[in-house]
C-alpha cells in the first residue's frame, strides 16, 4: 500500500481532531506531539484496513458498472431505413 500522505493543513486539522477527542471523550490532555504520533500509528496501522476495503468497494462498484455496458451504451444497428420510414408516416 502507498504511504499514506496528507498536506500540513489537514495534517494540523487532524492533530487538533485527534486532541480534541482525547479531552472530551477520554478526559485526558494529549499534547501536538503524542497527537501526531497516535495519527501515523493510525494511517500506518488502520491505513491498510480502511484502503483494502475502499479498493474492494471500488471493484465491485466498477464491475457492476462493467457488466452494464452493453445495456447502457448499446446502440441498435440498422436503424437508418427504420427511423425514416417512420420520420415519413410521421409527415403524413
């Protein structure tokens, strides 16, 4: 799996997330550091999950999309002396 890699704005964002937390839902104060540290523990331990599951979501969503091709792209052959005849009892 590719390293994992956010700019600086949304890496701060995540670090003041990630603090957040920590204050309100476990009643401890995480400094920037130990914050930033328990986000690459994340994207390097929970990473892999979360990107193995999103490329089997995208496989089937591909797939299915595959597989009605022909239903949503076909174009009917011959049609020419079809449509006229009907473009001329149209006219009538």
């Amino acid at each position: 799996m590719p390293e994992i890699e956010i700019d600086k704005h949304t890496r701060t964002e995540a670090i003041a997330s990630i603090r957040r937390y920590c204050a309100e839902n476990l009643e401890k104060e995480v400094g920037e550091l130990a914050a930033g540290l328990l986000l690459q523990y994340f994207f390097d331990e929970l990473g892999p999950i979360i990107y193995n599951k999103a490329i089997t979501d995208v496989q089937k969503l591909l797939g299915r999309r595959v597989a009605d091709l022909s239903g949503e792209l076909y174009a009917p052959e011959f049609t020419y002396w079809p449509e006229l005849e009907k473009k001329r009892r149209q006219h009538r």
